[in-house]
C-alpha cells in the first residue's frame, strides 16, 4: 500500500513539473512579445527583428494595424505569443488631461 502511495505521489509531482515548466514558458514568450512590439512602435520591424533576434526568440509576424499602431507575434522556444503596442504621445484625447491643456490637474485618472 505504501509503495502505491509513493509511485501516485511520483506521478502528481512529475505532472506539476511539467505544468510549471510551461507556465514558465508562456510567461517568458508572453514578457518576449511584448518588448518586441514596444521595440516595434519604436524602431519598426527591423528594431522589433534585433530585439527577438538577442532574445532569442524568431519574429514570425509584424503587423502594421494603426498609423502608430503594431502587432507582432513571436516564437521562443515552442510557445508562439502575441502582442499589440500603440505610439499614442501627444495623441492623447484632450480630455485625458495633459500638461499641454490648459484644464489639466495633477491628479490620478
């Protein structure tokens, strides 16, 4: 009985192993996409290329979607992610509050 209980125990940790090494994965693909997209906004696709490229990760899609708009999906490792950055800067809506408009206060939004 008890080595049943030792081999059931063997098995549970040998699944938890690996449902956190894909955590770990999806996390690192995921924080990847995403400093590749602000790369992108920044620097356009060949910034977003260098920047997955010392992450070791390939840049499979860069996707214009908006005048300042990008969308990219990368794959490190073999977990593919995606992400969406956006240039707003000084295309903030009025009301929004910026230092430029003469309404705004220093307050949190």
């Amino acid at each position: 009985m008890m080595l049943v209980i030792c081999c059931l125990c063997a098995v549970c940790l040998v699944g938890l192993t690996h449902i956190g090494e894909a955590s770990v994965s999806r996390a690192r693909a995921d924080a990847v996409a995403d400093v590749v997209a602000l790369a992108g906004v920044g620097h356009g696709q060949l910034g977003a290329r260098q920047v997955a490229e010392a992450s070791q990760a390939a840049l499979l899609s860069f996707d214009q979607t908006g005048p300042s708009a990008i969308q990219v999906t990368v794959q490190l490792g073999s977990v593919r992610s995606t992400a969406a950055a956006d240039a707003l800067g000084a295309e903030f809506p009025d009301e929004l509050g910026t230092v430029g408009n003469p309404n705004y206060q220093n307050q949190p939004r």
